[in-house]
C-alpha cells in the first residue's frame, strides 16, 4: 500500500455527527421501507426501491433518478475566481467556456487527492464547482484554509502566493438567493422525461445539449440548471440542480414522467459496470491511487504553469507502475461474488487486488488496482477469494495476499476495457 506523503500533506479531521436525511428524505419514505435505507456519507440515503437489478436496468434501457442532494455544491465568483480556480485544481479552468463543465481534482501541495469535482462555467466571473457529499467538509476546510494561508501550496516555492475568489455553500439556503441541490436523471430515454416538463424551445435546449454542457431553463416552472453530465455511463444523461425548497416537487414530477426512482444499490452497480471510480476505492484510498493511475491524466494538465500539487503529480505521471483496470468474470446463479481487497492473480503471482465489484446480468465486473504490466485488455487473471468468516481463516484461507506472492486462484475472468461503452 501506498504511503501517503507528509510533507504539504492536508490534514483534516471530520466532526463526527449523526446521520440525517436529505432534501428528498421524506419522499424516499413515500416509496420504499425504512429497511432500505441506509447511512451514506453522512446522510440517510435508499438502497433500492423496487430492486438494484431492475433500477439498473431502468438506468441502461430507459430512464431513472438519483437522489443527489447529498452532494456538495459550491460557488466560487468574484474577479480572482478563475485565477484561483486554476491554481487549486489540475484541469485548464482558463479554457473552460461559459456554459462548459470540466471533469478535475482538487489537491493538497503533497499530490494527495482531496477530492474529484466537476467545475461549471455559469458566467465570467462565476463558478459552480460540485464536490463528493464524503468530502464536502474538507474540501470547504482547505479551501478556507487557503484563502487564510494557513496550508502550504508549494513545497518548492514555500513563499508563492495565489490570488483567492469567495467560497459559497450553494446547499444552504442561508447563503443567498441562488441555491441549489443535485437530482439525477439518467438513461436513454431521459430527454423524452424532461421534455414533458418543458416548453418546445427548452426542449429543443435540451436536446442541443453536448456532453459536458449545461443551460438554465424551467421544468415544471421550477428554475434548473440543465446539466449534460452524470455518474451511471450512459451515454444519455443529466444533472438537474435546483433549489432545496423545489427539489421534492420536480422529483414526484420526474416520476410521473417516467422516471423510476434509483437508489444507492444501481449507482455503485451501474458506475462498476462503467468502470468509473468512487473516491476511496479507485481514487485516493488506501492505496493512495493517483488520477493517472486511476485512468485519468488527462484531467491533470501538466503543461500549465502552476497547481497546487502538479510537482507530485509529474513525478507519479512518470514513475507509477500499477493501474486501475477492469476485469470480467461470471456472474451466474451459484458463483461466489467477488469482493473488495480479494487478490488478482496472474500467472500464479498476486499482482494487485478488488477496488470495487457488482454483479450486471450474468456478469461480474471487478474494478482493480494492478500491475500495468499485466493490465492488458484480454489478458486471463484469477482471484483468490479472502477470507470470510472464521470458519474460513480457520480452514487456510489467508485474510490478506501481498503482491508478488505465489497463489491459486479461485475464479478466472479477464482483462477487459478500462471503461465501458453504452
């Protein structure tokens, strides 16, 4: 496992509080049992609805909606805001049109990923940067922590400075006018659903609508950000963000459109099937998995001038020797999932071990860190299957496999495409 480094490094320390519902909390309670609801990040979030396959399904061959209301979103405006987004983030902010969203990350001078984000273009001058509701107190702590220059931001250059842009949580309404929360709608025929609560021309936005892009318009007379982005890998798909006080109102309206409710369950199956990662597991972690590890550097652009932790980020651009990949294996009716720490085995040598897995049809899909020497799409592995219970450790089945140790496998499957297309 990777050790992550100390000096520059980001420390926080979460307040520990109890689980509370979100925005769309009481609506859950309309459509499922409390048994199916669960802490997540802090909040009390639905598992599932009617069943994780069939919301899964829903999502790849017509349309469902996340409750995302949990996830930070922040407005960073101002004249210095551009300059100071550029600084604190790895992608080119300074490319990024009005109407545009990028993919990023947000680092601390050690090269530790803090978070993974998607930064809005709303206007010149105004950005909406949305942030991992586990990482939303940290990712406002060092960004305050900047602002105050009390974190380092260059470890080479322990006297830089970089201009700073007010920070505002867009959640609360205590904030301003302009409030906004995170409803999903995701699946092919997502575009049908929203039209329905549209007039023609905001239809015809909609549709306009390329990956990565956004307008602001009503549905249902309520005022939306109409976002081209989502976290499921289909290839249609939007992010509605709304005021708090709306969001209850354009949900049970999305649902009388056609949407089926998605809960926790589809997410993690749908993203694993897509091969994108969740911060902690593919990201960041226990393993400290770096973006170009992860699958992607592109996001880190290593040819502007300064962010903060580009140093780290051009050394482990060059030297790292594991990658995040994605492997197939069967799913059927019998057959021992495969879980998060299992070993992959290639050629009788662990080299690497599950990040993530779900079940999709009669497929398993394992999302693994290995050696990217052995990563190639095609390539057979194996994993040995942890053990379990203490029955388990008890009969010789090891709890913890390192790399390079010698090993049989207990399922086989193969290397297949980093990322899955729709």
């Amino acid at each position: 496992m990777a050790e992550k480094m100390a000096a520059g490094a980001f420390v926080f320390e979460p307040l520990a509080n109890s689980p509370v519902g979100s925005v769309l909390y009481n609506e859950h309670l309309k459509l499922t049992d409390k048994s199916h609801i669960a802490e997540f990040a802090g909040y009390l979030m639905p598992l599932w609805y009617s069943s994780i396959a069939e919301e899964h399904s829903a999502v790849r061959q017509r349309a469902g909606i996340f409750d995302c209301t949990h996830m930070g979103a922040l407005e960073i405006a101002g004249p210095n805001a551009e300059s100071f987004l550029d600084a604190v983030t790895t992608n080119n902010v300074r490319a990024l049109q009005v109407g545009s969203a990028h993919y990023s990350y947000l680092l601390d001078a050690a090269g530790n990923v803090l978070d993974d984000i998607i930064i809005y273009r709303r206007d010149k001058e105004k950005f909406m940067v949305v942030v991992n509701a586990s990482n939303e107190p940290k990712a406002k702590a060092y960004l305050a922590a900047l602002q105050a220059g009390k974190t380092k931001i260059d470890l080479a250059k322990p006297d830089r400075k970089i201009k700073t842009a007010p920070v505002r949580d867009m959640r609360d309404t205590q904030t301003g006018f302009d409030c906004r929360v995170d409803i999903a709608i995701q699946g092919p025929a997502s575009p049908d659903v929203l039209c329905k609560l549209a007039d023609a021309s905001v239809g015809q936005q909609i549709k306009n609508l390329k990956s990565f892009t956004f307008c602001q318009a009503k549905l249902a007379n309520i005022d939306c950000i109409i976002s081209r982005t989502g976290y499921t890998g289909a290839k249609v798909c939007f992010e509605l963000f709304v005021h708090p006080k709306d969001a209850p109102k354009l949900w049970q309206k999305l649902i009388d459109a056609g949407a089926l409710p998605c809960g926790l369950g589809s997410r993690d199956s749908l993203r694993v099937e897509a091969g994108l990662p969740l911060y902690g597991h593919e990201l960041d972690g226990p393993y400290n998995i770096s973006p170009f590890e992860a699958g992607y550097g592109w996001a880190v652009k290593l040819d502007k001038e300064f962010f903060i932790g580009k140093a780290a980020m051009e050394k482990i651009s060059k030297t790292c020797k594991m990658k995040v990949a994605r492997l197939e294996l069967s799913g059927e009716k019998g057959v021992r999932p495969v879980r998060q720490n299992d070993a992959v085995i290639c050629g009788g040598l662990c080299v690497g071990w599950v990040l993530s897995s779900a079940t999709a049809g009669s497929r398993q899909i394992a999302i693994v860190y290995m050696d990217k020497d052995k990563a190639t799409e095609g390539n057979s592995v194996a994993i040995y299957y942890l053990a379990r219970s203490e029955s388990q450790k008890n009969k010789g089945r090891k709890q913890t496999v390192e790399q390079g140790e010698r090993i049989i496998g207990d399922i086989t499957g193969k290397v297949v495409s980093r990322f899955e297309k729709f």
